[in-house]
C-alpha cells in the first residue's frame, strides 16, 4: 500500500507542477507544507505502525501512540491545506462574501 501512494503522490507532483510554481510563493510553500505533513502521516508512520503491528501486535500501546500521531499528521495536512485555500482565495477576492441562510 505504501508504494502505491507513493506513485499516486509522484504522478499528483509531476501533473499539477506547472500550477504550483504559478501560484504566488507563499502560497506554493503552504500547500507544499500541507503536502509534506499529510504524506508523513499517511505514508511514512503507516509503515512505521506496520512494522510496530508486526513486532508488538496491534493492541499494544506503543501501536495505539503510532496510529494516533498517524491520525494527527494526517488531519493536520489537511488543516493546513484549508487555512492555505481560504486564505488564497480572500487575497484572490477580497469582495466575495458568502451567506449561510436557513
């Protein structure tokens, strides 16, 4: 699974490059940020909790702190990939005003 999404996340790099490198530099390090956090998570402490299952099994607690900083990461890349793109588009739009209505 882990070299899967290493692919997806290479062929995601190489399509979308172009766009990256157009948008103004801080935004670009954000979402390159964004990226790199979420990729820890999902790629790099899946192994690690993968390998931690085979040692310690998965009701062990040292698995239990690996998978919740796995979640952690994860959520966190995403986080920062929301405040980046609301904050592009306020910078990009400083008129735009969204209503909610019942």
């Amino acid at each position: 699974m882990g070299y899967s999404l290493c692919g997806i996340a290479f062929s995601f790099g190489l399509t979308y490059f172009k766009f990256l490198f157009r948008l103004p530099i801080k935004t670009r390090n954000r979402l390159i940020l964004a990226g790199v956090i979420y990729v820890s998570g999902a790629l790099v402490m899946e192994l690690i909790g993968g390998k931690i299952a085979e040692q310690h099994g998965t009701d062990a607690l040292v698995y239990a702190i690996s998978y919740s900083i796995e979640e952690t990461l994860e959520m966190l890349g995403i986080a920062t990939l929301i405040y980046t793109a609301t904050t592009y588009i306020s910078e990009q739009f400083p008129t735009l005003s969204i209503q909610i209505k019942d």
